[in-house]
C-alpha cells in the first residue's frame, strides 16, 4: 500500500497560478525524470536508514 501526501498540493497551486496547467503537468514530468535518474543513489543509502529483520 501506498501512502498518500497532501505536501505538493500547495507548489502545484503556485506553479498553477504563475504558469497555467502545462506548468503544473511540465513539473510534474520534470520530477518524475530527475527522481528516476536520481534513484539509483538512493537505493544505495537505503540500507543506512532502515534495518530489515529477516529471520
């Protein structure tokens, strides 16, 4: 299951109110490629944070 965050609503109104739709939905886009190539680094400091009991 997958949480859910109200966090990005109130960037999404700004970037809404400056530039329109095409704004919200570029940015949206955006993340979406910068947290795909980024996610490679992040899954190597995950095992820094989170202990993971497998017995």
């Amino acid at each position: 299951m997958q949480g859910v965050s109200f966090a990005a609503v109130a960037p999404m109104v700004l970037i809404g109110k400056a530039h329109g739709l095409p704004g919200i939905f570029g940015g949206t886009i955006a993340a979406g490629i910068i947290g795909y190539f980024l996610s490679p680094y992040f899954s190597k400091l995950i095992r820094f944070f989170f202990q993971q009991n497998l017995s």
